[in-house]
C-alpha cells in the first residue's frame, strides 16, 4: 500500500493585508502572481519526484487568499499536481477563498480541475466588526458569493469565524452564528482571536487589553459557541473546529494524527519521514531557485529538523489532544512500541487529578476545563530538554 | 640574569569614576606602547571578562605590562594595574593602589569632579601615591576642560594646569600621558638584596595550573624554586613559574626582583592559603615583617544564594570557595530556609557587588541561583541583655523577647546639578535621609551630605538616584554607625503558607506602605494556578495588606496548522521552562524572580 501524503499549497497573496494577520501573506501585482505560479509548477515538477510512493490523500490551497489568482492559474496548478504525484479519486481538495474575489468562473473552474471544497473567510456577520478588522467585504457580499458557491456546485463548504473581537459582544456573537448557520454550511470554524507580534492589531492591543473582551467573556463566547452549535447540529472535533458528521476537515485531521504533508510554495512547511521542514520564505530569493539545480533542495528548505521518538511522542500529544476525541493509548503504543500511561503516567494522573484530562479508555481527552488553558496542560507533555 | 634596572619601571593605576574613560585610556595605552597591533585589540583589553564588557565596567582588579619608548631613547616597563571605578568595590581599588607607586587621575571634561573621583583621590593618597589628572573627552561637544581643570585645583588640590587634555577614544594626545608616566611617577625604590617581601594584590584560580597569584615584589627576588612562606596563612610552597601579565596571557619569565609587578604559581593546592594582602616572603631567608596589608572590609550588604536545583549545592559551595579566593571581600557561610532549601548567607560590599557575584556565579559556574531580598546587619538588643547580630530576617525574635533594635547608618555624599538639588532632597527625605549640609562647588554643582540608613539605600537608592536626576547624581558613602530605630519585621504569606526567604525588615512608619506595594509586585510575579491565590503582608499575626491572584481562566492556542507546529511547540516549551525556574511552595508555585521582588518597589 502506497503512504498517505497530504498537500500544502501556499498562495502568499492578498487584496489587502488584515489587520490582525500574521500569515505569510502580501498584495502584489497580477505578474508577480503570475510569475510565481511558474516558479510553484517547477517546485511541483521537480519535487514531485521524491514521492512516487505516495499517495496524495489531501490537497488544502491556502493563503493569502488563493482566489484572487486567476482561475487559469489555479487549474495550472492542480494540473500540475494531478500530473506530477498519484491523487487519490476521493482525495479532499480545498481551496480558500475570500468574499469579494470569487466570480462564478472561477468557481466552475476550481470544480473543473477537482477542488472539492472550499473554505470562506467571513469572520464576522457584523460589518462594524469587519471593518475592525480590516476586511476588505461586508457580510452582504460574503451572503452573494456564499450562494454563488453552492450554485456553482460546492456540497462541501466551511466558513471562517473569529471571535473575542474589539467590542464583541455575546450577543454580536450570537448574531453572527444564527445567521451563518442558517446559510447551512457543512463546516464552521470559529477562532478566538489571538493578538500576534508582527501585526497591526498588536500595535493597538498588546498594551490595551481593556479593549478586548475579558478572558471570561471570551470563554463564555467559547461555550456558548459550542452549545449553539451542537443544537445546529455542528459537533466540535477540534479546538477551533466543527462539523455535521462526516464533514470534518481530513487535511487539517492530518496534521494532527501524524499524517506526513509536503508543502508547496513561498515558506509552506513540510513533515515527512519525521523531518520537519520549510520552505524559503523570503519572495525574492524563492523565485530565484532554480528548481533543478542540484542545490535546489538545499536552497529550497529550510529549518530542517528530524524529530526524535521523543519529540514525536510529544506532537503525538500536543497535537491530538487538541482533537475532541484524543488521543488514544492503544495507538501509542502501535506507533512507539510504548505504553503512553509508562511514558507520561506522572503527567496524566497529575492532570487526571485537576480534572483538566479525562480518560475513557483508550482514549485520553481534554476537559472543557483543560481546552480553555490547555498550553498549561499541553506543556506537561514536553519532556525536559537534554542539556546542550 | 641580572634583575631588571628599577629606575625604569613604573607601576600606576588609572583612577576614575564610573564611565569618565579609564578602561579606554587603559587600552589606548597598551596600543601605543606597541604590545599589541590595532588589529589584536579587543574593544577592550582589560576587560576581558564577559560581565564586563556588557556592563562597561570593570570588576576585577587586573594588571598589564607594557613596554614605552620614551623621549629620552630609554625603554620603561609600565604595569598598568587596572582598578574598578565603583564605591563598592573600595576595597579592591585599595588592593590595587598597594602595589602601585602612582595614579592617573582620568576627569571627564564634561561632567568634572563626580562623587567617586573625590573618594578614589583620596584613597590613593592615603597608599602615598603620586597622582597627576588628565582630562579625558575633550572632543566631546560639551568638553569645557578649562573649568575642569579649575575644578580639579579647587576642589582636590592638584596641579592641573598642564594635564594632559586627550581624548581616549580618538588617542588624541595619549602620547602626553605616556611622558607624563615617565617623568610624575616616581620608580620603585626596594631593594633587591634584600629577603624577599611581595604583595599579593589579587589572585585567580585556574583549573591546569591552580592558584595563580598576582604580587608586587617589594624587596627580594623570586623564581622557579624559591620555597616562599605566605606570612598570615602560614603556607609553604615551591615555585613553579614566575612571569608578567601580557594582554590577556601570562608570559614567563626567569625572575621577578624588587620593584616588579607580575604572578607566581607555586604547588599551592587550598585556595585558602593565598589571601589577598598577605605577604609572601622566602622560607630560607625571610623578612623582619610583613607589609601592613590591606584594612580588612566588612560586609554591608546581606542576603541568601540558593541554587535553583537543590542538587547543585555542593558546587554552589565550590563556586563561591573559589570566588572569595580573589575577592576576599565576599563572605558567605550556610544557611537553610524552609521555601529555597539548602544555601548560603552571603555578605557583600554593596548591592552592585552583590549582583556581580551573582551573575558571576551564574556565568562563570554555570549555576541557576535564586537569591533572597538584601539585608543590612542589624542589632539586636533582647531584654535578656543579649545582642544579636542579625543578617537574615527569617531570624528575627519574637518582639516580645526584644528591648530595642539599631541599624546601621552611612554619612553619604551626593554630588548633583543644581537643578536636581530639590528632587534629590525629597528623594533623601523618604528614605529617611538626616541633612547635614550643602556646599556648592562652583555656580552649578553642589555636594548634598545626608546621614542615611543604610537599609535605605541597598535596595534600590542608585536606580531613584540616576532617574531623578536624569543622570547626574553621584553618590558615595561610608558607614558610619549605629542608630537605635523602631524597625518591624514584615512577613508574606502565599496562599496562606509563610515564605521565609520574602520577609524583610523595614522601618515601621514604611512598613504598611512597603508591605502593600509587595503584594503588588508579587501579584505581578506569581502566575495564575488552576486556583485562586491570596497573598498577604503580615506584621507578626496582624495582615496589613492583600493581593490575589486569579485563578486561570483561559491559555489557549485557537490555530494550530501544519505551518504553526515547531513554532507553538517552543511556546509550549519556554511555558515548560518558565515552570522549571519556579519554586513550589505548598500548592503554588513561586517564579525565582520574585525573591527579589523587594528591590523593585520603586518602580512606577
């Protein structure tokens, strides 16, 4: 059987850089895009090579904003892709996509080319909030594209939401969560906004909190999501994600059980065969490798890391806890050969203790508890570095 | 080999206060002498401990030997003894006055006379050493050498008119000072026939070659084979290597004769049998009697090391063993507290002394240290008629045992703008300042002289001091005596657990001021536990003051993609290790930092 592999696609371009943004991301002209659509299709062709024992299970297209390439570009590229590595007939393929950028082209061609979901940045369904935020759309464009979406022909559809916003309030929360779940998208996810170095939002917030939603406001956002969902029949899976019930992202599943991903693209990141790695991510010097030399590799990525089985144990922790279900000790012990209650037991019982892990065996899960301050708990799970 | 002709070395120091140029004059004359080239020259060449670089000052007494051509055609040695520039470190520049026979007064052409020029001066001139001024910086914008000059007559009564006006930084007219070296310092005057007589002026350990001692041969000769007797210890030992002090090396060399400045290492194994200021002397032929040695200092300053990890107490021990062997001036003894384990009391010359052993300790050996609020000696007068000498607070009787307590007090001189006179007196006011007085020493500057508790001062006076002036205050002080003073013992209490290493002694009218401003802090320091954290102020069972900490609420990555992974696993990480420099205490656990959090009180 051929290894599962899922593919990160990075579009490092926007209409307009969000305020509270952080992602590798930047506004360009219509032929610097272009230009680097090339430059993605020679990385394909030449880095496809490596995993002709691959299966590609899962293709996400990601930002930026990928839609406001041009659907030429775009279809180029899945062909490139298609061409290139073995894909799974039922792989899940994303695409996001921003209000405002999508027309019905594009979307006939997305489907075209077997991109079968998409993914829609809204964030809020109150414009004031938008424009705090920086969005370049009101919710009235984003409620037009979202029809043209399923008019196009898409039955897998997730809307991005954040929440904890400046002047949020439970109720504007509420707004917004009533009126996108009556749109019935099969997949919401809802992010408590996190204030990042680097943005512009950290200028305005880092030393004003007082203009943020308290930590308790914010977790009582956080619960009243989660109720108002499962009514709506959207379960919580992850953190930040929910889903009707077979609807749940696989790509980002992935990333949180282990699955190996090769990235694609201006500074997109890599996990394969234990190394961790990513690419170069200054635009300039990217479009300057040349692909097939023979130090392309070497030019391409960078930080490259090989995990032990330690820090594997770790991820294996720190990443599926994350999931609603957990992490499960039977399939610990498949992947290591160790019992994860000898490996982490003081660790477990600790947290067990403080309500802040609850176990249902095999499975080991966050308490609602645990999720709201889970770096604490997560961080019991690292184990101490050995000394340099 | 005969020894070298005394009439041509000259052994000076360069004094200073802080940041008027000495280290930089320091290297500009090992470069013109031509030890070095350009191109080897570290931005610093005496400095050559890392603290000090980053600091831009100068800890540890250390020496230099250079050769001049002068103007006359005759080569002199020059060993230059580096001294440091702060009123803490008195004692070591008096160690290193003793093996000079003259001082380079550096005076900044800007700022004139500061509080520790005045005190350095007359530290050389109590060892009888020649002192000459040159005024440094005069290529700075606001460099009036002129009026410094004049300052330097007026107030220290040194001919100034023809210093050496130079600036270090460009080498403009270095090579002034260098003939000024050759014709102001007089040459060592012993006698080589003599029986051997050397100052231990410092000494440090190295883990190949073991106690290297750095000396002044008075009288006498030494060299590999001498068997020398150290006079106070009482040691015997057999001469290895004798040499001079190159930039940063040791070179050796046959023999050390009267007059010469250079280090011994002999198959001395206990670092304690090398003192500083001890005399060594020849075993076979010693001398009548051993040179008068430095004044002993005593420790002012107060307060507990511990070593983060239990474990490492023995080599925190170690460590400090090997500390005291060249800064005799650090005194530390065991102590145990029930919060931080097993430690030592330390004593220090002072609050800056205190933090550079500490970071030493850290650097140099490695060690993560947890270090307790600075205490001042107080005595203790018990209606039983017994005194007690109390370094640590945690120590304190109960009141009722006690008649009445002194503490120590400084006179202290502070030399400021005129402009600042006014913020320096409030600022001398609350801390309980008495006024002595106030001259001006000309239209613009004027010496405040305070008498001030001393436990007013170490924890965070210099900080107070620069702020409120922008700068400009310089102070110096020494102790004075002792004043009966109604003192309080303050106690803090987290989550309703005592805290021995937190309590601190303060002065009552103070002490509900202080105790509230210390739960403040804490609550600053104190992470939020999965539950709430009462901390407290305590005078004896009376609470004076409350903070709480909240319980946490919420620590959540909302994202966490294939492109986050490494870099929210290393915030996870330094989490993981923002834990290790806890301690835990009944359920909650302490960050390190916050043992000493009392010396941050003042901060706005």
């Amino acid at each position: 059987m051929r290894r599962p592999l899922e593919l990160y696609i990075h579009i490092p371009f926007c209409a307009r850089k969000c305020l509270y943004c952080d992602f590798l991301s930047q506004t360009a002209s219509e032929m610097v895009c272009h230009g680097y659509v090339e430059q993605l299709l020679e990385e394909i062709g030449c880095q496809s090579g490596y995993y002709q024992g691959y299966e590609v299970v899962t293709i996400y297209i990601g930002g930026g904003t990928p839609s406001i390439l041009k659907a030429e570009d775009i279809q180029a590229v899945m062909e490139a892709v298609k061409k290139n590595f073995r894909v799974d007939r039922g792989a899940e393929i994303t695409i996001e996509a921003n209000p405002g950028t999508v027309s019905r082209e594009k979307l006939e061609a997305y489907l075209d080319c077997g991109i079968n979901r998409i993914s829609l940045g809204l964030q809020s369904a109150d414009d004031r909030e938008l424009k705090t935020l920086g969005r370049i759309h009101t919710f009235d464009e984003f409620l037009k594209t979202y029809q043209r979406v399923r008019e196009a022909g898409f039955h897998n559809v997730n809307v991005d939401l954040m929440s904890a916003l400046p002047g949020q309030t439970l109720s504007s929360w509420r707004s917004t969560m009533k009126k996108v779940t009556m749109m019935k998208p099969e997949h919401i996810s809802a992010y408590s906004l996190m204030i990042e170095e680097g943005t512009l939002f950290y200028e305005m917030y880092h030393d004003h909190p007082e203009l943020l939603p308290t930590e308790e406001e914010d977790r009582e956002i956080y619960y009243a999501s989660k109720a108002f969902l499962r009514e709506q029949g959207y379960e919580r899976y992850e953190i930040s994600n929910y889903a009707r019930p077979g609807f749940e992202c696989r790509h980002n599943i992935g990333y949180w059980t282990g699955v190996e991903y090769l990235g694609l693209g201006l500074g997109a990141s890599s996990y394969i065969q234990n190394f961790r790695f990513s690419n170069e991510a200054d635009l300039e010097t990217y479009r300057k490798i040349n692909m097939r030399g023979e130090d392309a590799d070497q030019r391409l990525h960078q930080n490259i890391s090989e995990l032990s089985q330690r820090e594997q144990m770790e991820e294996f922790m720190i990443l599926g806890l994350r999931m609603s279900r957990g992490v499960s000790g039977s399939e610990f012990i498949r992947r290591f050969g160790l019992n994860m209650w000898n490996v982490y037991g003081d660790a477990l019982h600790r947290l067990q203790e403080n309500r802040l892990i609850e176990v249902e065996s095999p499975w080991v899960r966050l308490t609602d508890f645990g999720v709201d301050i889970s770096n604490y708990v997560l961080s019991e799970f690292l184990f101490d570095r050995e000394p340099d | 080999m005969s020894a070298i002709d005394q009439s041509k070395i000259r052994n000076f120091s360069i004094i200073a206060h802080i940041d008027h140029g000495k280290s930089t004059l320091a290297d500009r004359i090992i470069e013109k002498t031509g030890l070095l080239t350009s191109r080897e020259m570290q931005s610093q060449v005496l400095d050559n401990m890392d603290l000090e670089r980053e600091r831009g000052i100068t800890i540890k007494a250390q020496a230099v030997r250079t050769v001049y051509r002068a103007k006359d055609g005759e080569e002199y040695i020059f060993n230059l003894i580096d001294t440091p520039g702060h009123v803490d470190f008195n004692y070591e520049v008096s160690r290193s006055l003793a093996a000079c026979d003259g001082a380079v007064l550096v005076v900044d052409a800007a700022q004139g006379i500061e509080a520790q020029t005045l005190a350095n001066v007359y530290l050389a001139l109590d060892h009888n050493l020649e002192v000459f001024p040159v005024i440094n910086k005069i290529d700075l914008p606001s460099a009036d050498p002129d009026r410094v000059a004049a300052e330097i007559e007026d107030v220290i009564g040194l001919e100034a008119q023809d210093a050496p006006r130079i600036s270090a930084k460009t080498g403009l007219n270095v090579d002034d000072v260098l003939e000024a070296i050759v014709k102001k310092i007089p040459a060592p005057k012993g006698d080589a026939d003599a029986p051997l007589k050397c100052l231990i002026f410092d000494s440090l350990y190295d883990s190949y070659r073991g106690v290297i001692v750095f000396c002044r041969v008075m009288d006498g000769t030494v060299k590999k084979g001498t068997a020398i007797h150290m006079m106070a210890t009482g040691a015997d030992a057999e001469v290895v290597e004798v040499g001079y002090f190159g930039a940063g090396q040791f070179i050796p060399c046959d023999v050390l004769s009267a007059g010469m400045v250079g280090y011994i290492t002999a198959s001395i194994k206990n670092v304690k049998d090398t003192t500083v200021g001890d005399t060594i002397t020849d075993r076979d032929n010693p001398c009548a009697e051993a040179l008068p040695g430095y004044k002993k200092v005593t420790s002012m300053v107060y307060c507990g090391v511990y070593p983060a990890d239990g474990a490492k107490y023995g080599d925190l021990r170690d460590a400090l063993e090997k500390l005291q062997l060249n800064d005799a001036s650090l005194f530390y003894e065991p102590e145990t507290s029930v919060a931080l384990g097993f430690g030592f009391r330390c004593g220090f010359l002072g609050l800056l002394h205190l933090e550079i052993i500490q970071e030493r300790l850290e650097r140099e050996y490695n060690l993560d240290l947890v270090t307790t609020a600075p205490s001042v000696i107080y005595k203790i007068h018990k209606k039983n008629g017994e005194v007690l000498e109390l370094t640590n607070p945690s120590n304190m009787p109960d009141p009722s045992e006690i008649d009445y307590m002194e503490e120590p007090v400084v006179s202290a001189e502070i030399m400021v703008t005129t402009e600042y006179v006014g913020a320096i007196m409030t600022l001398c006011q609350e801390r309980r300042g008495v006024y002595l007085g106030m001259e001006y020493m000309e239209a613009t500057r004027a010496i405040l002289r305070y008498e001030l508790p001393l436990n007013e001062i170490i924890y965070d006076f210099f900080d107070a001091l620069k702020s409120r002036s922008r700068g400009y205050a310089s102070l110096d002080y020494e102790l004075k005596g002792y004043q009966q003073s109604e003192l309080v013992k303050l106690d803090i209490l987290v989550n309703h657990e005592y805290i021995d290493a937190l309590s601190f002694i303060v002065h009552a009218e103070s002490a509900y001021d202080r105790g509230r401003k210390m739960c403040e802090k804490l609550k600053e320091e104190i992470p939020r536990h999965l539950f709430e954290i009462p901390i407290q102020a305590a005078i004896g069972s009376k609470i004076i003051a409350r903070e709480t900490v909240k319980a946490m609420r919420k620590d959540v990555l909302a994202k966490c993609y294939g492109g986050d992974i490494t870099r929210k696993k290393k915030l996870l990480e330094k989490q993981k290790e923002g834990k290790k420099r806890m301690r835990q205490i009944g359920n909650v656990e302490i960050p390190q930092k916050a043992f000493m959090s009392v010396l941050k009180l003042d901060e706005e």
